[in-house]
C-alpha cells in the first residue's frame, strides 16, 4: 500500500481536480484507492467540501471533521500528529491513499509550515501542482520544490493557456530538469472546468423552473445572450454547443432559433412564460427552462459573478481531469509511485 501526497504553491492551483482524477483513472486500471482531505488553512469562510467529494469519487467514507480546520498561526501539534495515524490506519485496512495537502501559501501568505510537516510526518512522495500564470517562473517553482525536499516525485504545471502551451512547456522544462526536478506533465486549459450547473444558474438569478428541472446538475461553461441577434440566429448559437441562452420571454423567434442547436437551458426574462409552442418544443428537446422577474440586461449583469462559483465537484470534471492526465501526463512515472504497478 502506498500514499502519495499531492500539495501546490498556492490555493486553487488544481489539487482536488488532480486527486479526482487520479482516483478515476485507478478505477479505470482497475485499482482502488481512497482520495482524502484531512485538513483545511484557507482563511475563506465558504464551506469546504473537498473531502466530501473525493470521497464521493473514490465510493469511500468521508472520514469524520475532515477537513478539520488548522491555523497556521495556532499551535497545531495535536492535529498534524493525529492525521498520519489515520492514514496509516487506512493503509493498514484498505487501499493506497492520494492525500490531499494544504497548499505552501494562500492569498500571497506563506502557509508552508503545515503542509511540510504533514509531509514529513507521513511515509509517501508528493506531487507538487503549479498552476500557469505570467507571474509562474521556474525559480518560483524550484524555490517550492526545495521546500518541500527528497520526498519529492515530481511538478505538474496545471492550466496552461493552449496558446502558450509549447512556450511555457519549453521554457519551464529545461530549467526544472537541468537541478533534478522531474516534470511529470503540463495540463492544458480546459474551459469546461470552470462550468457551472443549471442549478446554479437558477439559483444565481433566482429563476422558476417551468420544465427541466431533474437537469439541474447538468453542465454548460458559457452564456449568450439572445438580444444581441441580428441576423442569423441558429448560425449565432452554433458558435458554443454547451451554453445556456439568455433571452426575453417575448422573443420565441429567438427561443425557437437556440432550441434548434444543442443548448443546457432557457433563462426566459421578463417574468412570463413562453408560447406554448416554444414550451412544447423545449420538452421535445429535453431543454430546462427557467424563468426570472429581472429583465435581461439587469439578469445578464447579475452573471457577471456566476462563473466565480464554479467548482470542480461534479463528475463530469473529474472525468475530464481523468482525460486530461491521461493524455498529457507522465503515467509511467506515476504508476510505482501510486500502486498501479506492482
């Protein structure tokens, strides 16, 4: 049985994605193993509720209170010695483990103290996640790497721009290898990562359902708005095959051109329903339609802040990490780390 601990630079770099999608990708080869979160430092006051979906995906028990809480300014000695014995414990009964770490620092603010001593603590090598950005430099990386020390298998550079994909993989690539730190892969970004549910959209905008709501954990990464249509409007909703159209209520002509091509839902403006022959051919489409008081300006507006709630906690995602790790990772390199070989 193996641990493997997976940590990054700074908070949202990609670690519950990643974690998700390694445990997919062992069930898929076969293997079982158990994808954990034991403790929290971010300073946001939102729930956590990463352990509950590793442990959803990997079809095992949340252990209970995780994640636990942790301060890095508070004396945590009791808690960071508490968590290698629970793993062990699993160890000991079940399968391997992907741990899910703190990140080194959150909102610019070092917090390496606790992830390193849960490394140290527990008998396993780290992944360390660093997602792109214009800020991201080789000497950031190496400097993180050398923190976290020996036990170190290797770096992922998550979310890199398709545009600037070959340039950050030429120019990251040689200055890690050449002081002995493995690359395992860099991952591309992908926009359906950031989508959000048709639930939450509803709930965003604070929207009836007229149909559809059992698709309500149905996924669409982009909005268009149905007022801008000039011309054609089938050929305007081409454009994006997982969106959600926003659109007055009064508009069927342009209702009925988004319900000719591929569409998550109809938020309806306005406050009234539609024609019944847009309500029918809805149905017959298997659209959700939704159906909000504000108009649509003030209703597109009110978006702005929708994608800013999306999180990787729905399947869909982690089957899309899954591909994506598949496909651009170093698999060999992980497969004795992880126990997908013997």
């Amino acid at each position: 049985m193996s641990v493997l601990c997976v940590t990054s630079i700074n908070s949202g770099d990609g670690k519950t994605a990643f974690c998700a999608g390694v445990t997919l990708l062992s069930k898929k080869l076969g293997k079982q193993i158990d994808a954990v979160k034991p403790l929290n430092i971010s300073e946001l006051t939102e729930p956590d509720n990463d352990a509950t979906f590793l442990a959803s995906i990997s079809g095992t028990e949340n252990q209970p209170g995780w994640p636990d809480l942790a301060k890095s300014h508070s004396n945590n000695a009791q808690l960071l010695s508490e968590v290698p014995k629970i793993i062990k414990r699993i160890l000991s009964i079940k399968n391997d483990v992907i741990v899910e770490l703190p990140s080194l620092s959150d909102g610019g603010k070092d917090r390496s103290s606790i992830p390193i001593e849960l490394i140290e603590g527990l008998e396993g090598e780290v992944i360390l996640i660093a997602s792109y950005s214009r800020k991201l430099t080789s000497k950031l990386i190496i400097g993180s790497a050398n923190r976290i020390g020996k036990k170190l298998a290797g770096v992922i550079v998550n979310q890199v721009p398709r545009y600037r994909y070959k340039e950050t993989e030429s120019a990251l690539q040689h200055d890690l290898t050449s002081v002995g730190i493995n690359v395992l892969g860099f991952i591309p970004e992908e926009r359906s990562l950031q989508g959000v549910t048709v639930g939450q959209i509803a709930e965003h905008l604070g929207g009836e359902y007229l149909l559809g709501e059992d698709k309500k954990n149905q996924l669409f990464d982009n909005v268009l708005i149905g007022g801008i249509v000039l011309d054609n409007g089938v050929e305007y909703f081409n454009l994006n095959e997982t969106k959600a159209v926003l659109v007055r209520a009064d508009r069927p002509d342009i209702q009925m051109a988004a319900l000719k091509t591929p569409t998550k839902c109809l938020v309806l403006t306005g406050g009234h329903k539609p024609v019944q022959y847009i309500e029918h051919e809805a149905r017959e489409e298997s659209v959700p339609v939704i159906m909000v008081k504000q108009g649509t300006l003030e209703s597109s507006r009110e978006l702005d802040t929708l994608f800013q709630s999306s999180t990787v906690h729905h399947n869909e995602k982690a089957e899309t990490f899954a591909s994506l790790i598949e496909k651009h990772f170093d698999i060999e390199a992980l497969s004795p780390i992880i126990g997908w070989t013997s």
